[in-house]
C-alpha cells in the first residue's frame, strides 16, 4: 500500500507540474532563467577556462541531485523517518554548492557535491546494515557512482585533491565495518522497504544516473575544450593570418616611408640647392663674374659636365624686340659658342625653348650638337636639359645643362625652381640698370638746371647793381637838386643875373634827366626779357625733371 501511496504522490507532483508548465509558459522561462542562473553561479571571467568549467559541471550535478534528493525526501520521510537528517544534509550540500560557487569557495562547493551525498549513502547502509545481512547493493552503486564525481569534478591540476578524496572514500569503504556499529538503531525505519526490489532500484538507478551525468558531463567538458582548442588554433591561425596581413602592411608602410623620406631628402636637397643660389644671387658683384658664378654653382650641384647661361636682351629701349643673348659658359668650348652670343627668337633648341616656356630634355643628342673633352678625349653627352628662367609668366633667361647621365625629377626640379629665383635675379638687375641710367640723366639734367640758375642768378646780381648804381645817381642828382635849390635861395639876389645861366642848367637837367630815364627804361626793358626767358628756362626744366620722376615711379612699380 505504501509502493502505492508513493507512486500515486509522484504521479500527482508530475501532472501538477506538467499541467503547470503548460498553462503557465511565463512560469517555465521565468525557471529556466533561475536553471541558467544557478548554473553560471561562480563562474567569470577572472577564472581560468577550465575552472569556470569544473564549476558549471558542480553547479550542473546540484541541479540534477536536488529533485533527486526531494524524491529520496519523500520515500525517507514515508518509510525511515529517522534518516529524514541525512537527506536533508544531501540536500543542504547540493543546494549550497552553487552558493558557495557564487561566493568564489569553489573548492569547497565541489568538495560538499562528492563527499556530502557519499557520507550520506554510507551512513544509511550503516543503519540499513544487520550483523547478518550487508546493505542493499543499491547503495554500495551510490556510493561507487559518487565516487566517480572526484574525477569529474577537479581537474588534473588539482590531483592533490583528487588523491586525498580517493583515498578517503577507500578508508570509508573499507572501515565500513567499523562505524557500522554507530548506527545500528533501527527503530522506525521500514527495513523490509529499504531491502525491497523497488527502493533497490530506486538506489540503483541514483547511482546509474550519478554515473551517467558525470560521464556525460565529463564528455562536454571534453567536447568543449576541444571545441575551445579548435577556436584557439583557429584564432591562432587568423592571428597567424593577421600577423603575414601586418606584415605585409608593414613591408608596405616601409615601403612608403622610405619613398617618403627619398621624397622629403629629395625636397630637402631641393631647398638647399635653392636658397644657396638665391643667397649667391644677393651678393654684389658686377654682372658678367655673378653669372659665371651662378652657372658654376648650378653645374656643381647637379653634379653635371657643361653648362650656359642665357639672358634675354632687347634691341630697342621699349623692350619689344627681344633676342637671347649668351652671358655664362661651363666647360664649353668657347670659340665654337663664339657665334652663338646673340640666338634669335625661335633658333634652335634654345630659342624653342623660349617660345614654348617649358622644360626640354634631350636623350639623344645630335653628334655635332655638343661634345665634353677632357684630358682623355671628348665625347658626346648622352642627355640634354634647356629650362626657361620664367618670371610673372615670361622668360628672362635661359639655363642649358649638358650631362652624361639623365637628371632625376629632382635635379630638374631644382633647375626650375632655382630658375624662379634667377628670373627674379635677372628681372631685378635688369630694373636696376634701368633706373640707375635714369638716374644718371637725371643727374645730368639737374646739373644743367644748377648751371642755368647760376647765370639767371649771375644775371639777376648784374641787375640788381645795375638797379643800384641808377639808384645812386638818382639820389647824387636828388642830392645836387638840393644843393642847386640851396644855391637858388641864396642867390635869388642874382637870379636876375643868372638867368641866362639858370635857363642853361635847367636844360642840362632836362636833357640829363632823360637820359637817364631812357637808360632805365632800357635796363628794365633787358632785365624783363631775362626774367622771362629764365621762367621758359625753369618751365622747361620742370617739365623734363616731372616726366623724368614719372619715368622713375613707372620703373619702380613694375613687380620684380
């Protein structure tokens, strides 16, 4: 009856729980999150893999022996009462183990899942034993099967354990028969149930199935680290992957900076090569000897063999009929270049070059175009570079380099940029001598104005003593005319005497009056014309020096 009463309660907690699980879906996921909960209780990422591994099988085994333990619950409390404590201290081991997990006592958790429901198995077959009759053999499977969890459950890196485990489980199996004698109170407990088919079974199929999910859990964890050694070698090969990609980036990104750096050197060499010929373009010295100096620097630097230097001149002062004209040689032969000292616009190579205003380079050159000697013999270059001096969109000049070797990009670049500043150069010199000469007409021109001031003024000094000396007369006469005027009053007793004499006087004075008013009429007359031709003079003078000065101001505003 009591087989039964049991059958009929499991059945009942089965359909209650089935019927619960179906009508009540949100109650299965919310206790399949608690399932997942407790089975990741403990594990992070601070532990190795193969720890976080040991504590998801303990956490596993919990799961699966609580049920087991509430079953064996229910059977105990039917037919042993007394043994209630046993089951309840199994129970208390699986459900703390995830506890104890979670709180980082792994060690401690595993150890209460194996020996916990070992000791428990062998305490009940020693109640369970009599003098004359061994436990049920269900028990002694039990026991065996969680024997099987010390191997399940550490690792080989905790042998230690594992040995001190097995060995303990051995000394408790094999001193059974020594703490047997502890617990031989029977009283209350159904013994002819523990030795019935039934609960043998029961015990039998605990301990297969203890078997059976260390095996099955110790397969996965199996699985999973081959799983997790086929990621590692599968990482290592996408490392390995990675690894042969950077390199080859690196190989490349080396590449591109050592393409850089020979860009930056070559941008550098550059510069260098361009602020050295500005710096020489600076330096005062005549004409002739500054290009000879300019043409020697730019042949060394390039490290090349001939070299000309080629200015534009012009045939008439407007700067409207130009023609190139040869100021510099390196390393020619001067007498063959002799009749290449004027070069017309469009002749040859370099005036070609002046008309199209861009770079010529030459690899093969005619056999008579050029050749190089030295103390060995002569030779013809095998390449060629004509660069256009270019300032504000117009050529000044002209640079011919001859080489045995071809000019890299950089040589040529240094060549056009230096012939940036040469045109400068050029067109500044050129401005210079320019207004220079203005300067020197201009000079000219105000010295002749000081020597015409210096006669206007000669000639205003000979009228002012002119003016002075007819002044002086004037005042000697005013002051005869007194002394006649004082002669008349005292002699006016004699007037009638001197009449004759006065009349004769009077007319002297007349006559000598207009004289001298016609002398300076006269003089006013020719001082007037000198004042007048001196105003045309400076007239003219200040009109030739204002369009002088605007000349001067044109000259000076033009960009250089």
């Amino acid at each position: 009856m009591q087989s039964i009463a049991l059958a009929e309660y499991l059945t009942f907690t089965i359909v209650l729980l089935v019927t619960l699980f179906h009508f009540k879906p949100n109650t299965f996921h919310l206790a399949m999150n608690i399932v997942h909960l407790i089975k990741n209780a403990g594990i992070s990422d601070k532990n190795p893999d193969w720890l976080n591994a040991k504590i998801g099988l303990s956490n596993t085994i919990a799961l699966i022996f609580i049920p087991v333990c509430i079953a064996f619950t229910v059977v105990i409390y039917l037919f042993m009462y007394p043994l209630l404590w046993l089951i309840g201290l199994a129970t208390a081991a699986f459900v703390l183990a995830p506890v104890l997990n979670h709180i980082g006592q792994h060690i401690a958790a595993r150890m209460a899942v194996v020996f916990t429901p070992f000791s428990v198995v062998m305490i009940s077959g020693a109640y369970f034993s009599q003098h004359e009759t061994a436990p049920p053999y269900g028990l002694w499977g039990m026991a065996f099967a969680f024997l099987a969890f010390t191997f399940a459950l550490f690792d080989h890196r905790e042998r230690t354990i594992q040995i001190a485990g097995v060995i303990a489980i051995s000394i408790a199996l094999f001193t059974f028969k020594v703490y047997e004698p502890l617990f031989n109170n029977t009283e209350g407990i159904d013994l002819k149930f523990v030795f019935s088919t039934e609960y043998t079974l029961m015990c039998t199929a605990t301990g297969i199935l203890a078997i059976v999910s260390a095996l099955i859990l110790q397969q996965n964890f199996v699985i999973a680290s081959e799983e997790n050694n086929m990621m590692l070698v599968n990482s290592l090969a996408e490392k390995q992957t990675q690894m042969e990609e950077s390199e080859a980036t690196l190989k490349n990104t080396l590449s591109e900076v050592q393409k850089a750096r020979e860009d930056e050197q070559s941008r550098t060499w550059v510069s260098n090569g361009v602020a050295q010929l500005t710096a020489l373009t600076r330096e005062e010295e005549n004409g002739s000897s500054m290009n000879d100096k300019i043409l020697s620097f730019i042949i060394k630097y390039l490290n090349a063999n001939q070299g000309a230097f080629y200015e534009i001149a012009f045939d008439d002062k407007n700067s409207t009929k130009p023609y190139i004209s040869l100021k510099a040689v390196y390393a020619y032969d001067r007498k063959k270049h002799a009749e290449q000292q004027r070069i017309e616009i469009g002749q040859g190579l370099v005036g070609q070059c002046y008309l199209e205003k861009t770079t010529t380079r030459l690899k093969k050159l005619p056999q008579d175009y050029v050749r190089i000697t030295s103390g060995l013999g002569d030779a013809t270059p095998s390449f060629l570079a004509i660069v256009p001096l270019i300032y504000n969109r117009e050529v000044e000049g002209i640079i011919e380099v001859a080489s045995f070797k071809e000019l890299t990009a950089a040589q040529i670049e240094f060549m056009e940029k230096g012939g940036e500043a040469l045109a400068s150069y050029i067109k500044a010199y050129r401005t210079n001598k320019q207004t220079l000469q203005l300067l020197e007409t201009s000079q000219i021109q105000a010295e002749e104005m000081r020597s015409a001031e210096e006669e206007m003024r000669q000639n205003m000094e000979e009228l002012a003593a002119t003016q002075e000396e007819m002044e002086r007369k004037q005042r000697e006469i005013e002051r005869q005319n007194e002394i006649m005027q004082a002669k008349e009053a005292a002699m006016e007793a004699m007037i009638e005497q001197l009449q004759a004499a006065k009349k004769e006087i009077e007319e002297v004075r007349a006559t000598e009056k207009a004289r001298t008013q016609e002398q300076i009429e006269r003089r006013n007359q020719i001082m007037q014309q000198a004042v007048t031709q001196f105003k045309k003079k400076e007239q003219d003078l200040l009109a030739k020096i204002e369009a002088q000065a605007q000349q001067i101001t044109a000259l000076q505003t033009q960009p250089h």
